[in-house]
C-alpha cells in the first residue's frame, strides 16, 4: 500500500500556530467602506504588525465548502463538497493531515462543519446525523457545533443559572425588539466561552502547538449580549446599496426569497424589508464583530504575556462574506463581492515585513499552503493554492495570478431552493461561478441565465454590461479565461504521479 506524501519532516525549532477563522466577516469592514463605521481595534493592531492581503476573496460559500477549500486548498469544483452536508471524500489531504503527517497534533477549538464521507462508516453512525463534523485530521478541544451539538457551552450556561432553551430559541433576544439583548451576558457568551476554553487549554500545552480557533460570530441570528447590542446605534449605520432596478437579472428575485432580513433573527418571522430594519441589522452585526475583536485581542495579550508572541504564526481571515442587506439581499449566496471578499491577515515571527498591504490578488485556497510552508512542511500535490510565504518577505512572484474565481451551488438536493422552483433549475445546473480581474466582475451561470459582466470602479454591482455590443471582444476574453482556469485547476491529486516500470515515481 502506498502512503501518499502529506508532509516532511518538522523542523526542530516548530512555531506555534494560531489559525483564527471568523465567520461572515466582510473584508469592508476591517478594511474598506464599513470600516470607518466598525471599531476593530485589536485586529487592526494585528494587521498593523503584520501583512495584510486585501484583495482576498473566498473561492465559494456558503461555511461549509468555505471552509472545506480553505483547508483542503482546493477549488469547490475539485473537493466537491459543494453545500453544508454535502460529504467530503475521507481521502482528501488537507492543512490538519499535512500537520499530523509531519509529526503535530492540530487542535480544533470552536466552530466546525465538514461532513463526513458515508462510504466508510455503518448507516446509523452517528456522525452521519449532523453535517458540523470534524474535518480528518483534527483534534476536537472545544466542542461547539452551533446548530446540532453546543453541550459544553449549553451546560456552562446552566451552571451559571441560565435556563437554557434549544436551537434556536437560544439565539432569541430577551424582549420586543431584534436589538433587544440575548439571554446571557456577554461574558457568558459564545464568543467568550470560546476564548476562555482556548486559553485554558493552551496554557498547558508545550511548545509547538497548532490551535484552530473558529468563531462562529458574527454569523447569525443577529443577537449579542449587553453591552454589544447597543454599542452601535442604528441610525449611524450606513444604509445598504440599492439597484436602480431591483430584479436587473433573474437570478435577483429568488435571492430576496431565499433570505429576507427576517431569516436573519429568531423570532421575528414578519420582520420587513426596510431601511430601519436594515441598519439595525447591521449595528447588531457591527456589535458581534466588535465582541469578537475584543476576544481576538486577549488571545493575543495572551501570546505577548507568555512570552510566545514571537514564537506563533498567526493567520486571521474568515471563511466568507454576508450581504448585509446590499441590494436587498442576506446572508452568502450570491455572486456580489460582499459574499467572498474576506480579510486576511498573517504575522509570520521570522519575517520582518510589517505593516504591509498586498494588493496582488489571493484566494482561500492559499491559506493552507502558506501555513505549511512557514512550518516547512511540503505542500500536497492535491492543494490548487499557492503559498503566500513570498510576499510574507516582502517578494512577489513574477507569475503571481492577476485574477480571482470563486464559485457557488445554490442548489439543494431535497429541499428545492427558490432558485430551482422559481427558474425551473435542475439541481446541476443551480450554481454559478465568478472570475474577477481588476474591476470587471464576469459571472457564468450552468442553467442558461444570462451571463453577467459588471464594472464595480464605481462601487456598484447592479448593471449588467454583457449585452452591450462593445464589450463583446471582453466578453469573449474573460470567458476564455474562466474556461481556462477550469481546465488548469482540474484535480491535481495524481497530476505529478506516474506509475513506471520503476515503481511509483512523483514529479
């Protein structure tokens, strides 16, 4: 039998590495048009001692596949795990098996959610009832799987006297309002427990550990413990971009459907589209980010206190985006910038680049190979990303990329969405993909809706160009570009692998 190579030696002076994925942050508000409304003070502090890559986006949505790329490094198209409970195939490498390969122990503290290949497991295991499972590899420290098992968080509550209600009612605010307070205070809190558990566990481990911290915050529901529910004020928000005409493209309408503002609550079921409503929204968004910036930086109070500050890779991002009520539109699916373009931040200790801003265009998919070439471990063939440590010394490669592509499957299985019912979409044909270069935004669609070609210089992506006549020869060239794209980044797993009259042999 054949062990695929994940990984070489450690070297013997290994870095700690802290991998902190925060979920539905925008890149605009740690950096770009919301920021001056969002009060980041710790990660700002972080991205001022590192570098920061601010033309990042995600290569798909929702958190699932999300996350399953920026592990694995691999476009959705290639790991196939497409939606939330869409199975990950148990053989794929990913950062966490390259780590344990090469001698480590990856620790997952927080949020998870990789489904688990059914192949290889009988049908009533119980891992197969929930799709917040453990990607291979990792060690699970703090268990909280949000939506189907959060027992350490839950019962920590109860021990504090909280009268603790199921999922969701959990996330309900306590009064008339959506601004109205969650249930526990705010340092009871998800956000808290997590960063209270990390630090704890990682007080007592040697030198050398790797810590995966996943925030679920500032995910929704929208609810967040006093003070964080009135830290911002509604009436200072920015009001959210509107389309001279709402359904300018017909993937528009079923988008509104599928997630108004009020899938963003819990118990507000009749909550309407509105300006109001859409601010207050966002100040509670503003208030969850804010929380979880606060605990961002006593972890890393917690690094310079203990004197392994200079000692620790620090890679800070997020695994997508969310609308925000921009045209309209909630949550992650859809093919805006708002839904893939996140931040990243990365302080590498060996480096003495500081306070840089990459403007050269990264992908989540790099994410994974640039954490295993700063520990010095070889990167998986199967990996489509490339490794940033370059630009972590100030270098770009020549042949850097000049474009982003992400994809997205609004598709479902069993439960049609009101793409598929109100397009009339077969299943393989509800998703679409995104190729971005400099300004020009071209977005293909599998099920015959037009196709999309916007300027977003202006700010604005609510006009279709790709029917105008002198734009016909771009047209032509992003869509080579896009196909292009797919025929280079085709699964890699066995692209270098040759078997000879030699035996197995790797390029």
């Amino acid at each position: 039998m054949i062990t695929p190579r994940l990984g070489c030696a450690v070297p013997q002076n290994r870095l700690n590495t802290l991998f902190i994925v925060i979920d539905q942050l925008r890149a605009d508000c740690v950096f770009g048009g919301l920021a001056a409304h969002l009060k980041l003070p710790n990660i700002r502090a972080l991205a001022a001692d590192a570098v920061s890559f601010q033309n990042h986006y995600s290569v798909t949505a929702p958190c699932g596949p999300s996350r399953v790329s920026m592990l694995t490094g691999q476009y959705a198209s290639n790991h196939g795990a497409v939606r939330n409970g869409t199975p990950l195939k148990r053989d794929t490498p990913n950062v966490a098996t390259a780590v344990r390969a090469a001698g480590g122990e990856p620790l997952l503290f927080g949020y998870t959610d990789t489904a688990t290949d059914p192949r290889f497991l009988e049908p009533d295991d119980p891992r197969l009832l929930s799709y917040e499972e453990l990607a291979p590899g990792f060690t699970e420290v703090v268990r909280m799987r949000f939506e189907s098992d959060c027992t350490p968080w839950e019962d920590y509550l109860k021990s504090h006297g909280y009268d603790v209600p199921p999922y969701p009612e959990l996330y309900r605010p306590v009064g008339d309002r959506p601004d109205d307070p969650a249930l526990y205070a705010a340092e009871h809190s998800d956000t808290a427990f997590l960063t209270d558990r990390t630090i704890d566990d990682l007080s007592n481990r040697a030198p050398g550990w790797f810590a995966h911290v996943t925030y679920i915050r500032p995910h929704p529901p929208f609810v967040a413990p006093a003070p964080y529910n009135t830290l911002y004020r509604a009436a200072n928000m920015p009001s959210g971009r509107q389309a001279a005409n709402t359904d300018w493209h017909p993937f528009m309408s079923p988008a509104r459907k599928a997630s108004p503002v009020a899938s963003t609550v819990v118990g507000f079921p009749d909550l309407p589209t509105s300006d109001a409503n859409t601010r207050m929204m966002r100040a509670l968004y503003f208030g969850l980010a804010h929380e979880v910036d606060h605990h961002i930086g006593r972890l890393i109070n917690w690094l310079k206190d203990t004197g392994q500050y200079d000692d620790t890779l620090i890679v800070l991002t997020a695994d997508h985006g969310e609308m925000l009520g921009d045209y309209d539109l909630w949550g992650k699916r859809s093919f805006h910038d708002a839904c893939f373009h996140v931040p990243l931040i990365i302080r590498h200790p060996q480096s003495e680049t500081r306070g840089v801003v990459v403007t050269a265009p990264t992908e989540s998919i790099d994410v994974a190979p640039t954490i295993l070439a700063c520990l010095g471990i070889d990167v998986p063939h199967s990996m489509d990303g490339r490794s940033l440590r370059g630009f972590l010394d100030g270098a770009q490669p020549s042949d850097w990329r000049s474009t982003t592509y992400s994809e997205l499957d609004f598709g479902h299985p069993i439960n049609p969405t009101a793409w598929q019912t109100d397009l009339r979409l077969p299943l393989d044909a509800a998703n679409l993909a995104v190729l971005r270069k400099g300004d020009l935004r071209f977005v293909q669609f599998a099920g015959g809706l037009p196709p999309i070609l916007m300027d977003v210089s202006a700010g604005k992506e609510d006009r279709n160009l790709a029917q105008d006549p002198a734009n016909m020869q771009t047209m032509l060239d992003l869509t080579q570009q896009m196909l292009c794209h797919s025929m280079v980044n085709r699964d890699g797993t066995f692209s270098r692998t040759l078997i000879t009259n030699d035996g197995v042999q790797v390029a």
